[in-house]
C-alpha cells in the first residue's frame, strides 16, 4: 500500500538569473509594456499556486492572482532592489491579498461554496494509515488545521517554490525559524492526513 | 542510535536539506540512506511532503491565457493613463487606432478571405469601411457589408465565425462611442453585441449537430475505417466531482471534439476574452453616465467566456455573478435592485457615498440548480483599480428563502425570481430587490468606504 511518489516536482518553470529578473524589472520600471509581460509570464503560476493553498478555491486564487499583478503594476515604481529579491517583494504583496480575503471572509458565515467535502475521503478504511491526499480539497481541509505562519511557509516553499532565504525575506524571520517552521508544519500536516479514527487513538 | 527531538533544530536542517533534495528530483529513499540514524523519524515526514506536492494547485492553460490578456490590457491602460499626464488627455481614439491595426492583423490571417471578398465586390470603399466608427461617414457601408458578407456565407461554421468577429467589431466599436458619450449609440452596439452573441451560438449548434449526426452515422457504419472524425483529437477536460452520479470518474476524462468545433469554441473563447479586456477598459475611462451601457456587453463578454464549454466539459459547480444595481436609500433602509447575471468590476458611483438612485455593482454565486445567492454590494473608485471597499455580503439558501442574512446586516428580499430558464448554460437571471432592514453591529456607525468616503448607516 505505501506506493509513496517518489520525488517532490519543484514548481520552478524558470532558469532565469537573479541579474535576469532584475534587467526585467528595470525594463518594467521603464514602462515597457512587454516586461510586465514577461514578470506575469515568469511570476503567475507561482503566485496563483500559493494563493491556491491558502484559499479555498481556485476561483478565489485565480482573482487573488489578478489582483496581485494590478498591485505589482502600480507599485512596481516603488521597488528597490537592495536586499530583496523581487520575488519575496511580489509574494508580499501577494500574501497581503490573501490576508485581506481573509478579513472579508471572516464575515461569512456560510460554507464557502466551493468547498464541498471530498468524496474520495469517505471511503477510507478507517484503520489504515494515509499517505496522500486525494487532492487539492482535502489539504486545504487538513491545512486549515495549521497555524497561520504554518500556513504561509507551507504556501510559500511548496506553492510559489521560494528558497528558505526568499521565504525568510517575505515573512521577516530569521532562516533557522522557517525552517522550524516548515517542520512543524509538516509534522502537523502529517498528523493531519491521518482518517479521523486512527487519529483518535494517537496521543495528541 | 541518535535520537532527536521533534523540535531539535537539527531535525529542521535535516528535512529542509531533504526537501531541496526532493525538489531537485531525489527519492525518499536516497535521502533516508543518508540519514540512516533518523530513518524513522524523518520518513512519515518526507512523505507528508510529498502528498502534499502531489496535490500541488494546478492552473489551467485557458484560465492562465485569459488571465494574460486581461493582465497586458490593464497593463496598457496602466501605461496610457501614465502618459496621459505627460501628453494631455488620454484618448480612447488613440487607444482603439492602436487595437485596431493589431487586431486586423489578427483577424486578416483568419478572415482573408473575407478581405478578399469585400475588396472583390464591395469595392474600395467597403474595404475602407473596415475600422470605421459609427460616427464615421462609411459605417453605413460598413454594416451594408455585414450584412452582404453573411447573406452569402453558408457553412454553419463560417457563420458561426463571422459573428464571433462582429463581436470584436461592435465591441471595439462600443469602447470609442463610450468616449463620446452618444447613449443611445451605445445601448444600440450593447443591444448588437448581444444579437451576435446569441446568432454564433445558434450557428454554432447547427454545427454540433451536424457533427453528432456525423458521428451517429459514422457508429452505424461497419466498414471500421477511421475517419477524419474519428482521428480528432482529444481534449482534456476536468471531471464534475460535484455530483454524485459521476462519483466514479476519474479526474480527467478524454473527449472527442470534432476539429472544426474546437477551433469554433476556441475562437468563441479567444473573442470573449478580448471583448471582455477591451471593455473592461472602454469601462475605466468612459464618463460615468456611459458606463451602464458598457457594462452590459462587459458582463454578456464575461458570461460568454465563462459558459463555453466544450462538449462533455462538466458545467462549474457554481459560478461567480455581478452586475449592475440600483440603491435606494429611504428612511427606513438602503434598497438594492438590479439583475445579478454576471461580474463587472467598477461602478459610476464616483468618490462618495452611495446615494439614492446610484448605480452599484452587485454579485452573487447563483448554483447551475439555480437555489443559492450570495448577495454583495460592491462600491469602487470611480476611475482605476478596483479597491476593497464596501462589502454587503449575504447568502440565501433556497427559492422560498425571503431573508438574506449579511453579516453585521440583515436584507430582507422583498422579492427575487429566477429570469430564464433554471439551470442552462447560460447561468440563470435573478432580479432581486431587497430592503436592508438592520445593520447590525454598525447601526447608527460610519463605515469609511476607502476611497469612497464614509457612509452613515440610520438607526433602526
């Protein structure tokens, strides 16, 4: 049964260099329209994935996204490149949007609506130990169990892919507490997947 | 045996390490091998990781594409408005020359055709009228054309074509009158936009019919030769998971589409897109009186776009409405009235507080069953990006359900009725009107609207 996937699929689609990214932006500052072209090209996914896991549906994440770029449209004048790198900054933004879904949907009492309760997870045999998930729903399930730093170094490292170090930029600590942080995430996530049963009879 | 703790840093070091190794595409197992002492602890881990990258968010390539296009719209807008303070007032003129001659590049690799066949029998003068604006003395031959052109294309799908560009025309077309302010153009292009939506799908039904008669015929013939049908190629599309009677698909299915059907739903797709980016535009920076109207093909663009579908892709479980509607403000509440079919992004409120008579953006999810509604109340900045500022937000569950509950707000709905069929492709028209009748913890309070000043909500 422990057919466990091999390898983690890093999400990064791009070989570009740091002095890439910043000839880039340099361009975008600039106002060339074509730049702007290139950052959605080379940022969306990454962006869109992170929201992704901290939203609950890809409809949000996909408004999420958009909103993002129009922000980094607007703000980009104000970038300095210094010590942070131009993903950390775009992942600000992006987690300053997620942060404010947030406060909207706080005031929403009902169900989000797209967050119907996965079939799959119904059928478990109760005693068996789970290693996957059987898709994106049910981990935004289990991630709703974690604490919000937990959250956001999860999405960070796994959704947009960011180093240790980017993500240390955007969530302003140090590199040794990210990374105590993705551990106890996932040592938290692991106790997550586990079907409600068996998890019972885990000492907490 | 080393044995460390779960919140021994060195455990931390040890997973990131592993993590990065992952990534770069080693197995579990080769990095258990290195840490032999902390086998056990790190595996259940490491795998946790791992079914968690498994599920990775995935984004697909139209949604991804859409969202790219209206991204570089905003991005020009962006621009132009940036140089407008440089070089005077901003345009729409100037923006629309500037579509124009990319968009008839575009259109003439598709439709030479139909250059060919204007220049040929219209003359000149037709072939001139092309890029015309209604305000121009060629438009009438512009539109004697159109109507030539399509009184002599027959092919279901030629026809089907031919209005998804006059669409594009007559939204191209509706972005330069919004500048100029003549509503009663306006209202006529947005009526237009409409008709030729509703005739390429018509066309484009034909067509699915006659490729499922095809096919029938072709199931019915023994001779098992593969056909140019039968050697189309597959789409794939997601599985509806939503509904319990296809609890047994897999996630993706594989679907047969007839070619000449795809490239018609693409293109269908590709001009809906356009039309909404460019109006979405012609939006921001018609006067506010013109907005309605834009508004109107914007949120038809929009529907457009979210209904096509390709055959046997499964309709969304629910699906994000907003529209246009009015408030009332009386002594006893605020009213809002409007239909909610479809998204729209800005209002003509301007930077004030929603008054008696203003034109608001409302949304809502309307459920393909037709049973929920999610009711906001939007209010934006006049001219720009939009800004988070009011939210009224409520949600109704069930036909007979006659209050809306908004957080911190109560919405009595004096009346809503599905418009329309219940539960078609097209989504379903609600009309609703409503009374706020408590504001909650806000009673008597000012909530400040950025951008839009504060507004003042009575006392019961």
């Amino acid at each position: 049964m422990n057919q466990e996937p091999a390898r983690i699929h890093s999400g990064a689609e791009t070989s570009l260099t740091d002095g890439d990214i910043a000839a880039i932006v340099q361009q975008a500052q600039n106002g060339e329209a074509a730049a702007f072209g290139q950052l959605y090209e080379i940022y969306s996914d990454r962006v869109f994935r992170y929201v992704a896991y901290r939203v609950d549906s890809d409809a949000d994440a996909e408004d999420i996204t958009e909103d993002v770029f129009i922000r980094m449209l607007e703000a980009i004048g104000s970038f300095k490149w210094r010590n942070v790198p131009f993903s950390a900054w775009l992942m600000r933004i992006a987690h300053n949007r997620v942060i404010d879904h947030y406060r909207r949907g706080r005031l929403r009492t009902a169900t989000p609506l797209d967050d119907a309760p996965p079939l799959a997870s119904r059928d478990r045999d109760p005693q068996e130990r789970v290693d996957t998930f059987s898709d994106l729903q049910e981990l935004r399930v289990a991630m709703a169990g974690l604490t919000d730093l937990q959250r956001q170094v999860i999405s960070l490292r796994f959704g947009s892919d960011l180093s240790i170090a980017e993500t240390a930029h955007v969530m302003n600590r140090n590199e040794g507490a990210v990374k105590a942080l993705q551990h106890s995430a996932i040592r938290a996530l692991r106790r997550l997947m586990l079907p409600r049963n068996a998890d019972a009879g885990e000492t907490p | 045996m080393t044995t460390l703790q779960p919140d021994d840093p060195a455990l931390s070091e040890v997973i990131d390490e592993c993590l990065e190794a992952l990534k770069r595409g080693e197995s579990i197992d080769d990095c258990l091998s290195r840490h032999p002492d902390i086998a056990d602890e790190l595996r259940p881990l490491l795998t946790a990781a791992v079914a968690m990258a498994d599920v990775a968010p995935t984004r697909d390539d139209t949604t991804r594409r859409v969202a790219h296009t209206r991204f570089e719209g905003a991005v020009r807008h962006h621009l132009a408005t940036n140089q407008r303070s440089a070089s005077g007032r901003f345009s729409i003129r100037d923006w629309w020359n500037t579509r124009a001659s990319g968009w008839t590049r575009i259109w003439a690799v598709g439709f030479a055709s139909m250059a060919l066949f204007v220049v040929l029998s219209t003359g000149a003068a037709a072939y001139a009228s092309t890029d015309a604006l209604p305000d121009s003395p060629l438009y009438p031959v512009k539109r004697a054309t159109e109507h030539a052109r399509l009184a002599i294309t027959f092919s279901d799908e030629s026809r089907a074509i031919y209005h998804l560009e006059l669409i594009e025309r007559r939204t191209l077309e509706l972005a330069a009158v919004a500048e100029s302010g003549d509503q009663a153009r306006a209202e006529e292009l947005s009526r237009d936009v409409l008709k030729n939506i509703e005739f390429a799908r018509v066309e484009a039904g034909y067509m699915e019919a006659d490729v499922a008669q095809a096919e029938a015929v072709q199931q019915t013939d023994a001779t098992g030769q593969l056909s140019d049908e039968a050697a189309a190629p597959t789409i794939a599309v997601a599985a509806d998971d939503g509904d319990a009677s296809s609890a047994e698909v897999t996630d993706i299915v594989q679907v047969r589409v007839d070619p000449r059907l795809r490239a018609y739903i693409e293109a269908e797709r590709e001009t809906a897109a356009r039309a909404y980016a460019t109006l979405q535009i012609a939006h921001q920076i018609a006067p506010p009186h013109m907005r309605p109207h834009v508004l109107n093909a914007l949120t038809l663009a929009e529907q457009r776009y979210r209904t096509t579908r390709f055959p046997g892709e499964p309709a969304p479980i629910s699906r994000t409405l907003f529209a246009q509607g009015v408030v009332r403000i009386t002594d006893s509440g605020m009213t809002i009235s409007g239909k909610l079919p479809f998204e729209i992004s800005h209002n003509a409120l301007g930077n004030r507080p929603p008054q008696d008579g203003d034109v608001v953006a409302v949304g809502g999810y309307v459920r393909d069953d037709g049973v929920l509604l999610v009711l906001r109340l939007y209010a934006f900045e006049a001219e720009g990006v939009v800004e988070d500022q009011i939210w009224l937000q409520s949600e109704a569950l069930g036909r007979n359900e006659d209050v809306l509950f908004i957080p911190g707000f109560n919405v009595s709905v004096d009346d809503w009725s599905q418009v329309g069929p219940p539960a078609t492709d097209q989504g379903s028209w609600v009309y609703v009107q409503g009374t706020v009748t408590d504001y909650g913890a806000v009673n008597g309070e000012e909530i400040n609207l950025l951008g839009a000043g504060p507004i003042l909500f009575p006392q019961p």
